[in-house]
C-alpha cells in the first residue's frame, strides 16, 4: 500500500497539475512547495510523516515534474503564471486556509499565494526559501545577477552550460549534506531526467531570468509578513550558499519573537534529504502550536 496517492488534475485552461497527497480530508492543510530543479518527488518520504494529522497536498509546478502544459496554450513561465496555476489548482480543491512549506522557487509562488489572498495562510515552514537580500549567497547569484542586468545571450548560455547539467543538481543535493551517500540517487537523477525534455532549458532559464521579479516584491512580501503576523519556522540547512543562513535570520526583523522559531540543520541546500524525521518532528510541533493558536 502506498504510504501517499498521486493525482491529476485538469484546469479549465488543459494545464493539468500532478500532486503527491495525503491525510484526513478534513485535516487542516499543508501545502507544500518545492524547488528548482525538483518537483513534488523531494517531499516523498516527508508526506506519510505529516499526513496522520494534515492533509498534505504537493503539487509539481508548471515546468517541473509531471505537471503538463499544452502547446497551444502558450504559456509564458513567469513566477506569476507559476502562482496564477497553483491558485487556480487550490480552488478546484476547495482549499481556503493552509500552512506552506516553502523551499528555493517554492517561496515566491507562495508569498504570492499569500498576497493574493492575504488571510489564506495560516503558517510558514520556510527551509531555505528566501525573502530577503541577506539571503543570497553573492558567489552563487553573481552570474544570475549579471544576467539579469544583461539579459545576453552568452550569459544564458553560459548559465544553461554551467548550472542545468548533472554535475551541478548532484552538487545542490549533496553539498553541505554530512552523508551524501545517504541520499538516494533516484531524487537526481529525475530531476536531471526532467530537465533534459525537449524545450525544458529553456523554461529554466526564463525563470531563472524571471526570478528578479520576486527580488522586486521582497518589500511587498515583507510587510505582508509583517502585518499578517503569520507564525513562521524557519528551518535552513546551514551550509547552504545559495539561500545562505543570514536568510533564516532575517525573518526576525518582521515576526516578532512569540511567532517565530529559527533552527539550523546540519546540511546544505537541499536540507530535507536525509533529515525527513527531523523535519516531520519540528513542522509538527510547530504547527500544533500555531494552528491551536490560529
């Protein structure tokens, strides 16, 4: 028996999003978001933790995963049509309020979300999902910077030859992480197997392009933290250099203490691989609080 079901399910528009859920479907929601260049897979072995008391929904974003876009439609990849997809994927599902889990690309689509509809969210699981200029690490975005101030084509294609090959999704798994043997190879493998589709590249680099929109509305993000007063975990790998740990620390400028936790894991990046348990324990203490609270 599976310990999570898969599913698809088609929009109006014939995008048709897969997700990973779980749980009691009257469970107080947990969406979870993952990040580039993976999919719902990441959440693979975190979903059967959390979903004896939530439903936990992980859906693939457009360009990731299983999630299919038809030709016709056209579609510009944008961190807003990413957010306009999963908005529309959550009110098929009915869902009002949840708790998110945000990860790398996962955190604008949900502060998005969050803008979109100011009082939907009920909590914040960050791991190594950025909201702030503390949080870049500068070696790692410099070349990305310098492309977005360019938009060149030697600067793509420099960034299409040096960060979507094998090499680099390997080292964003394994750097930082104490037992790289541990991971299990499949989670790599599939994402780089993904990214090699036909037209693929070329959507990772227009969001990677597209990603200095989310860097505009940082400010926006801000205060909508802010105001809202949602309670925040932010748990971060601390050896990551791409969403470096003074990203988790820069959350204490806009939640006050009583609302927010911050704890550093012993890994890098991609800081759920290999420490699920770790995570299901403190995302479940957490939100035990804050949802009784809520």
């Amino acid at each position: 028996m599976s310990l999570y079901e898969v599913s698809k399910l088609k929009l109006d528009n014939g995008i048709e999003v897969f997700y990973r859920h779980a749980g009691p479907a009257n469970a107080p929601v947990l969406l979870l978001l993952h990040g580039f260049p993976s999919s719902s897979h990441q959440f693979r072995n975190l979903i059967p933790l959390l979903s004896t008391h939530y439903r936990v929904i992980a859906p693939d974003l457009p360009g990731y995963g299983f999630t299919t876009i038809p030709d016709s439609l056209h579609y510009e990849y944008t961190f807003a049509n990413l957010t306009n997809t999963i908005d529309t994927f959550l009110a098929n599902l009915a869902i009002k309020r949840f708790a998110m889990y945000i990860f790398d690309y996962g955190a604008p689509v949900g502060l998005r979300l969050a803008l979109k509809h100011p009082d939907a969210v009920t909590a914040i699981i960050t791991q190594n999902g950025n909201a702030y200029e503390e949080g870049f690490g500068p070696e790692f975005w410099a070349p990305v910077r310098s492309y977005w101030a360019s938009n060149a084509p030697a600067e793509r294609e420099e960034l299409r030859k040096n960060v979507l090959n094998l090499e680099t999704t390997i080292w964003q798994y394994e750097f930082g992480n104490p037992h790289p043997e541990k991971i299990q190879p499949e989670s790599y493998y599939l994402d780089q197997a993904l990214l090699e589709r036909p037209g693929n590249k070329e959507v990772q680099l227009d969001l990677l392009y597209d990603y200095q929109s989310n860097v505009a509305l940082y400010p926006v993000f801000q205060k909508w933290i802010r105001e809202s007063k949602v309670p925040v975990l932010a748990m971060w790998g601390d050896k990551d250099i791409i969403f470096v740990p003074a990203g988790a620390e820069a959350f204490r400028k806009d939640v006050e203490t009583s609302r927010l936790e911050i704890r550093f894991v012993d890994a890098g990046h991609f800081a759920l691989e290999t420490n699920e348990e770790l995570y299901a324990e403190a995302i479940g203490g957490f939100l035990a609080k804050v949802i009784a609270r809520d």
